[in-house]
C-alpha cells in the first residue's frame, strides 16, 4: 500500500475565514463576506420575533433603493449620523444630494459587471475544496453528468447577497429570459398566447424590457447554463476569483486550541489538516453540504462495481458493456434504486441512451412535487412555517417538522409527466414499494441475478440485468464525518439523528467559532436548508456573527442602544416616533 505523504509543518500565518467547500454554501458565504449592504433576508416581523439579531443591534446595512445602470436595484453602506457638528454638516450635504455618508472600510456595492475592490479591512478568505480550484465544479459536473437541464428552485433562490431578485434581472439584462422554466401550477398564472407573441415581438426589438412587478408572482426555473453564468457572475462582482484562493484538497481534521510555541499562543485558533498540509484560521465555516457518505442499501465489492455504481460515482453513461451492447442491437437491462430527482433524470438518460428497458424500484411511493419540501416553505410568502419553526420548544420537534416538510425523496411533474411517456412506449417499468432482496454478479458475462420484493415481477428479466444505478442519497451525520472526529472529541455538542445542534448563529459552540452551513445547520435553518435559500439565509448569519468573532464587532450598552440607535426603532417595534424628542426639534 502505497504510503501517503505527511503534510507539510504549519506556519505562524492565521487566515481570517477558512472556508471548507467551494459550492453554492461556500460561494454564499464569500460573496456575503464581500457585500456590505446585502438585500433583505428577513422582514420586518421576523426580526420583530427572533432575538438573535438583536444583538447586532446599529449593525445592519440599511437598504436604499438606487436607480442604477441596467436599472438594477443596488444599495449604499449605511452609516449613522455623528453628534458633532462637522460630522452633522457633511451628513447633511450627503442627505442633500440623494446620499448617505459614505464609509470606505469596505468595497462598496457595485452594478452588475463590476468588481468590488479589495480591503485590508474585509477578512481574507482561503478556500479548500476536495473537486477542484474554482468555484461550483463539483455542483456544475453533477448537472453535466446526470444531464439536467434546469434548476428545481424557483428563480429567487440563489447565492447573491446584493439583490433577493438578481436572477430574474440578469436574465432580462443578458436577454435570456427564454431560459426560464415555467413552473405550472404552482402559483400565479400562465402568460397567455396573446401576451407571450407581443412579448416575443417586443424582445426582438430590443433587450432592455422593464420588468413587470406583477411577473414577480409567477415561479420560473433558470436553466442550468443560465444559473452557471450567473454564479460566475457573483465570482466576478465580489472579486473571488483571483488566484490561489481556491486549494483543490481534501480536509481531514479540524482542530481548535492554543497553539505551542507559536507567536499566536494567547488566543486559540483553528488548524486545519489536509491531505497535503496545514492551515490556520480565527473562523471555519463548513460548506460542504451533505458530506461524502453515500447512502447505499449494502457494500459494493470492488468485483460488483464493474456492474454498480451509485449516481454521484458516475463518470461516463452508459457503462462501457452497456454501450457495447446497444451498438450491437443487442437487448438491454438497466435497474435504477430510488426515489428522488437524481433517480428519475437517470431513467431518462437510460431510455435515452438506447437501453431497451429501465426497471425503477422505489422503496415507497412515487412522490411527485414541484420541490422537495412542501409550496408553504418555499414560497415568498414562507414567514408562517418558519415563525412555526423557529418557535419551536425542542430541537426534537424541529426534527419532526423537517421530516414532515420533506417527506421524502419526490420528483416534479415535469419529470413524471416524461416517465409516464416512456412508461407508454414501454421503455419504462415503474415498481413501487420495491426493493432487492438479494443479488449476485457475474464478472464474465457483466451481468447480475436479482431476487426482488416482492418477488412476483411481471416480465421481470431477474438473471439478465446489465447494469445497477443506486440513486439513494446521501449520509448526514455530523458524527461520522472524519474531518469533524477531532472537534466531536475536544468540543462535543449534542447531535440528534446525524444533526449538530449548533447555536443561533451556526456556531458549533458559543466560543468555538466553527460555522456550519446547509444541510447539516437545518436545525436552525429549517427544512429548507439544503436548498439554495437555506444556502443564501446561513450565510446571512454567518455574516453577522463573523464580525464578533473577527474583532469588529460594535460596542453597545446593555439597555440595546448601539451608535445611538435604539433596538425598538431598530427592529420596527412599538412607536417608532416615539424617540424622537420634541425640545430637541430643529425649526
């Protein structure tokens, strides 16, 4: 067995943020890092409820509506107005010309296509991702391989910090907007034929179409190109893709303590092992989704992989013995296991491919949905479910409200209507409450023998399946995740069913500043977490939290007021003219 090398000795070099994943979770981050006045995440009566943001009380980017180029909807830093009287005149001349005061610690917003410009003051970034050295990689080959040709989410789910509806504008500035998915069914209306041909007949005029307020209620899916450039982008605005930021390798530890004999031993930090050297960080945020373990119904020898595999191992489709057969004219046999999305684009890859049948076994029902939670946590109007959750008595009942939203794994009716259509052709076999009792494979032939069951399969070709594609999801459990063996060890937090029961703020501990986003904060962040609004919401409180841990935190009394704003004003709650003095009015 081949020795692998040791890594290299650390150095006195602390990063300010290390962030362990280079997808959509990770790129969020970044970009909010990057972004001083982000959009609205949450509404007035969500920060009225919640008290987490209470703390950063005076701290918030106040949200300025701007008309920009391409008229897109930007914002400028907020800063609050000084007593002294220089600092009253120059707020006054910035009020008088449309602007607040302006604060160059940070990279102020820019329009679409430009580059916000580096500070000493914004934290630097290093990024470790296992796939490769740039941004979406592993995301963008996931859509490539199992050829998907549009996005589940609807167009107000993304990873830019700047603009809640940035998508839809780019695809009207970029004149893309027939890359937009319709989502019927779901809500609003259908633009009529009438109204779809004027639109047609207006776009071929010119590109730079107002956007219609009403449009907005309409749900649209971006198509996977469409959704690539835009991140890339986001890559391009916050200045994230220079050199070297992104590390292509793999984390194997994480560790936080004092360093010895380090000229940095009176503070503790983060080294960050992998498998070719080591880091040190004041931050970690881990963006890695899900993690690495594959859910799979039994072991696959190395002998059966010539014949298995699970969806997220595929590199070339159909399998080498497969494609032969099909060149030859020769019948064919393919078993696809699950039960979500990926397992239902699998199947229409098969049928085609050319392979002469596709036998779907789900383990339960055949679930179909426009997404994989329920319209109420996905819509604009989602504040319901999540006041519900957030309010929450237990951790435990959080876990059962997440099982009820997602339920499951389910496809779209887009997809079921294409399944059913090949299921007519009689491509297609579709067994339900279905699972494979026993298997055994044949290296010489490529072939394998299945019991299933039920047994009792209709035509079921049992000794002459070719190939086994397992579309069965991936493991979630923060407590057998080995980069994180060392921190379960050192700082154990409680875990509910592979869950880390992680603080308001994302943090695995109040004083260990390891931030966990996505999937695995869904404890915090609602069933929604894996998606790319659970994505762009983590970030937000990775944000806010980031200034404490990084020393930039502002000082405020205990009585809520911060740079002389009040937490009732602050937050909407009460009278918010209350505060103002009347012997103090200027006439």
């Amino acid at each position: 067995m081949a020795i692998q090398p040791s890594p290299t000795p650390p150095t006195d070099d602390i990063i300010d943020v290390l962030i362990i994943g280079a997808g959509p979770c990770g790129l969020a981050v970044a970009s909010r890092l990057r972004e001083e006045t982000p959009s609205a995440i949450f509404t007035d009566e969500e920060h009225q409820r919640y008290h987490w943001i209470k703390r950063h009380t005076g701290r918030m980017a106040l949200v300025q509506a701007h008309n920009r180029k391409n008229n897109s909807v930007r914002a400028e830093k907020y800063a609050p107005v000084s007593s002294s009287s220089s600092s009253s005149s120059s707020s006054s001349s910035s009020s008088a010309a449309g602007k607040p005061p302006q604060d160059e610690s940070c990279p102020q917003p820019k329009p679409a296509g430009e580059k916000h410009e580096s500070s000493s003051t914004c934290p630097n970034i290093l990024v470790l991702d296992s796939t490769a050295p740039a941004w979406m990689e592993k995301w963008n080959r996931s859509f490539c391989t199992l050829q998907i040709p549009h996005l589940r989410s609807p167009m107000f789910f993304h990873v830019d910090p700047g603009d809640r509806d940035g998508m839809l504008a780019y695809a009207r500035e970029t004149c893309r907007e027939e890359e937009l998915w319709v989502i019927n069914g779901c809500v609003g209306r259908e633009v009529s034929k009438h109204k779809r041909k004027k639109m047609e007949k207006m776009r071929s005029k010119t590109c730079q179409i107002a956007i219609d307020e009403r449009d907005r209620k309409d749900y649209f899916s971006p198509s996977t190109a469409l959704f690539a450039d835009y991140c890339a982008s986001i890559v391009s605005r916050y200045g994230l893709d220079v050199s070297d930021q992104i590390i292509a390798q793999e984390v194997k530890d994480i560790k936080y303590a004092c360093l010895p004999g380090s000229v940095h031993t009176g503070e503790p930090v983060f080294t960050v092992t992998t498998n070719k050297q080591f880091f040190h960080a004041r931050a970690v945020v881990l963006a890695i989704g899900p993690g690495n373990t594959k859910n799979l119904p039994w072991p696959i020898s190395p002998v059966e992989s010539d014949g298995m595999c699970h969806s997220l191992d595929i590199r070339t489709f159909p399998s080498a013995n497969v494609r032969q057969k099909i060149k030859a004219r020769q019948e064919t046999n393919v078993v696809v296991v699950g039960g979500g999305l990926s397992s239902a684009h699998v199947v229409d890859m098969a049928v085609r491919a050319g392979v002469s049948k596709v036998w779907y076994f789900t383990r339960g029902e055949l679930k179909v949905k426009h997404f994989d939670i329920g319209l109420t946590w996905m819509g604009k109007f989602r504040n319901y479910e999540k006041a519900v959750f957030w309010s929450a008595d237990s951790d435990d009942e959080r876990l059962e409200m997440i099982k009820t939203a997602r339920n499951g794994g389910s496809i779209t009716p887009r997809m079921h209507k294409i399944l059913k259509g090949h299921v007519s052709a009689n491509r297609l076999a579709i067994h339900t409450h279905t699972t494979i009792a026993s298997k055994q494979f044949d290296p010489s032939s490529h072939t394998w023998t299945l019991t299933t069951n039920p047994p009792a399969i209709q035509d079921f070709p049992a000794d002459k399946i070719d190939y086994i594609y397992l579309a069965t999801g991936v493991n979630s459990n923060a407590a057998e995740l080995p980069l994180l063996r060392s921190m379960n060890a050192d700082h154990p937090i409680t875990i509910k069913q592979g869950l880390p029961c992680v603080t308001e703020d994302l943090m695995w501990k109040e004083d260990v500043p390891l931030f966990i986003t996505g999937r695995m904060a869904a404890l915090q962040l609602g069933p929604g977490a894996a998606n790319l609004e659970g994505a762009r919401v983590g970030a937000e409180r990775v944000a806010w939290a980031m200034e404490g841990v990084l020393g930039r935190k502002g000082e405020g009394d205990e009585q809520g007021e911060e740079n002389g704003v009040s937490r009732v004003d602050f937050c909407g709650l009460g009278n918010r003219f209350a505060g103002l003095d009347a012997s103090s009015k200027r006439v």
